[in-house]
C-alpha cells in the first residue's frame, strides 16, 4: 500500500528488540515510531537503520521547551531524514510558529500533541486547566492550525468533530487504538481501529496489540484489512 494508515510504536527498551521485531515487518504495510525510551537508548543511528530497511519513521519526542531550542531540536529532527516529527501544544503560540519556521513545509510532517491519551477529566482538574478533556483537545487543535503546522495527536474519541471542525487537509493521528478484544493498558480515552478511521483518523498509532501479539505480521495483516473494508464502504 502507497500510503500505510498504521504506524506501529517501537516501544522497546533496545534496539535489538525494535531491530528484531521490525525484521517481521513489511514497510509497504506500516510506518514505525520511535519514542522518548527507545530513542534515548538507540539514538538516531537507529533511526538510519530503521529507513534503511524501508521504513518511515514517525519520531516522537513531543519537543515542548523555549521556543529557540525547540526550533533548532526540529531542525535536527528534519536532518535525521524522518516522515513525521511531534512537539506539544501546550508550548503556546510562539513555541508551535517557530517549529513551523523551522522545517520546511514540504519534507517533514509537523503535528502537535494535544492531550496525552491517558489523562482524564481529574488530571486537568489537578493541574488547573479549565475544560473537559475535548473542549481542550479542540482550543489546542485549533491554535495548531492557526500556528500552520499539518496536524495534532488526538485521540480516536475526539477524531470526529476535530475533523468537521478543522477540515478534510489536517492530518489527525490517533493513538489509543486497540482492537475490540485487546487490554487497554493505561490508555483511557481509545477506541477500535474501525472506530477510528470512521471518526476521520488518518493514521493511527498502534503499538503493543501488535508488538506483544504471539503473530505480529498476522496482527499487522488482520487491522490493515480491518481499515480497508472501512475506507472501501465509505
């Protein structure tokens, strides 16, 4: 497929454990993130590794600081030669522009994080933001758009009305993605791949449900066919 709607989380402590598993793997079927753990213990020679064997690598390091060190950290992102790179919203207005600035709007993608999956409706409580977890989701996407960066990580619960409100163009990116039958870990706002795609998704984040699965290419195999039979319906 031309265009892999999976991104699988290479959630490892090593990168033995991601070189093995990804060795499994087709990249025409899905893209690979690369998170705060695994690239901390790799670094970016695995992220050569991992494009060397085919893969597009989502790298998720949600930068949030001064707006000056998170642009130069973006830049050094984009060198790296990665699809898809992630700061987080809550940095403001200046910190998302001067992301914006700093990678060329035709190489890598640019999202922001929104609202971690796993916080709830007690989390902004205790930290004094006002709103339930979707008014804020809404405010952060919104001042994204704004700021012209390509995308926000939401979850698949907040997929629908993200896309009416911020149109057909806006990459959404939902982790939190479980199948029907799977455990849901400490994710709390999730939802199944089905469901997601249907609330307009574009890609989703899907780690343990594959990595953890005693077959991972047939896990792979049956959520790809899954998302087929749902964008083939509609």
């Amino acid at each position: 497929m031309s265009d892999p709607r999976i991104i699988v989380a290479l959630d490892f402590p090593n990168a033995e454990y991601a070189l093995s598993l990804t060795a499994k793997l087709d990249p025409t079927w899905c893209r690979v993130k690369v998170g705060k753990e695994l690239f901390t213990a790799a670094g970016p020679h695995l992220i050569e590794k991992l494009m060397g064997k085919g893969f597009e690598v989502f790298l998720d390091l949600k930068f949030h600081d001064i707006p000056g060190t998170v642009a130069n950290a973006c830049r050094a992102a984009v060198a790296l030669g990665v699809w898809m790179i992630n700061v987080h919203a809550l940095g403001g207005r200046r910190m998302l522009s001067a992301a914006r600035e700093a990678v060329p709007p035709d190489s890598t993608k640019l999202i922001a994080v929104t609202l971690l999956t796993s916080m709830e409706q007690c989390d902004l409580d205790e930290l004094g933001v006002n709103g339930d977890p979707h008014d804020v989701v809404q405010r952060l996407a919104l001042l994204t758009q704004d700021c012209g960066l390509d995308g926000v990580v939401c979850s698949p619960r907040e997929a629908a009305e993200l896309r009416e409100v911020m149109g057909p163009g806006f990459c959404l990116v939902t982790p939190g993605v479980r199948p029907a039958d799977a455990s849901l870990d400490d994710q709390k706002r999730v939802s199944s791949p089905r469901q997601a795609i249907q609330n307009g998704a574009d890609y989703l984040v899907i780690g343990r449900p594959i990595t953890q699965a005693s077959d991972p290419v047939s896990m792979l195999r049956r959520l790809n066919d899954e998302i087929d039979e749902v964008r083939n319906s509609s």
